[in-house]
C-alpha cells in the first residue's frame, strides 16, 4: 500500500509540476502581450502628439507665406493701378490717353507742424 501512495503522490507531483509550468507559461505570454499592447499604445501616442505638431507648424508656415502673398499682390494691385492711373496701361475696352509728364524741377515739401 505504500507504493502505491508513494507513486501516486510522484504522480501528483509532477502533473503540480507540469500544470504550474503550464501556469507560468500561460502568464508569461499574457504579461508579453500586454507589454507588447502598452509599448504599441504609447507608439501611437508619441506618433499622435508629434503629428500635432507638424500640422501646427505647418499651419503657422502657411499662414505666413500667404499673408506674404496677400503683401506682394497688394503691391503689385497699386503698382498696376499707378501705371494706369499715369497712363503707362489701360483696362481692356477704355479708351487710350495720353502720358502726362511732370516738369523734373517740381519739387513739393511737407510742412512740419510747429
């Protein structure tokens, strides 16, 4: 009677043995794979928070070369409109006129308020 409990208490051992290997095994890929989820989550917060922040930047750059356009077509809008109002161009369907010259020794000044 005593082998017999002798082996089955072995065998009662090694399947503890083998179910608790099993167990651990069972934990280990469990714990790797959430491991595995939080380094891809905090990957994708990193990515999320740096794409904020090229358009941010990409917003500010275009935000300032269009107002550097609107500056430029500004300038060329009153340049064009100085070369028609001196007769240099005119708008399609009026009638040409002639270029007025100012005299070169016409000088005007501004006066300073006292």
């Amino acid at each position: 009677m005593g082998t017999f409990n002798r082996a089955t208490d072995t065998q009662n051992a090694q399947g503890s043995l083998h179910a608790q290997a099993a167990n651990q095994h069972a934990f280990m890929q469990a714990q790797q794979q959430r491991n595995a989820l939080m380094a891809s989550a905090l990957e994708a917060a990193v990515k999320e928070r740096e794409l904020a922040s090229q358009n941010k930047s990409r917003n500010l750059i275009n935000f300032a070369n269009n107002l550097g356009l609107i500056g430029r077509e500004n300038w060329a809008q009153n340049r064009l409109n100085w070369l028609i109002r001196n007769g240099y161009y005119r708008r399609y369907g009026q009638p040409a006129t002639t270029v007025s010259t100012v005299p070169a020794t016409t000088v005007t000044t501004a006066k300073v308020p006292e």
